[in-house]
C-alpha cells in the first residue's frame, strides 16, 4: 500500500516542479520545456525510479518496490491512453 501511495505521489510532486519551472521560463524567456506541455505528464513518471530502484535493490522490500512499479505503468498506460500513442 505504501508503494502505491508513493507511486501516485512521487510523480504528482515532479509534475507541480516541472509546471513551475515551466511557467517560470514562459513568464520570463517566452519559452517551454516541451513542444506540448502533456509531454510534462510522462516526464513526471521518472520520479519513481529513484523509490523503485531503493526499494528494490538495497532494502529488499518486493511489495513497496512493485506498488511503485505498478503505478508507474499504470501511469504510462494512462498517459497513451489519454494523448494517444503519436502524440
């Protein structure tokens, strides 16, 4: 359970820097990170590597490290779903 709520989290957090971080460089440059800002969506998966990777290989703790992969690919799953495989 607590790989799941870490595997919704971690992302969502990501999302909110790299939105701010976005809006910051329109408001300042006029520019953008990406060509369409959903790409922002799936960059934000990225953020439960990290969790993934320390769950599973230093602490041993199988059930935490899948609930994080599951949300991970439950989250790409949606992401192609939603925008479409082309984008």
């Amino acid at each position: 359970m607590i790989g799941v709520l870490m595997g919704i989290l971690f992302p969502f957090l990501l999302l909110g820097i790299l939105l701010g971080l976005n809006w910051i460089l329109q408001s300042l440059f006029g520019l953008h990170f990406t060509r369409h800002i959903h790409y922002l969506y799936l960059l934000s998966m990225t953020a439960n590597l990290f969790p993934l990777r320390y769950y599973l290989a230093k602490l041993n703790y199988e059930k935490t490290g899948m609930g994080l992969l599951l949300m991970t690919i439950a989250g790409v799953i949606g992401y192609f779903y939603a925008f479409g495989v082309g984008g």
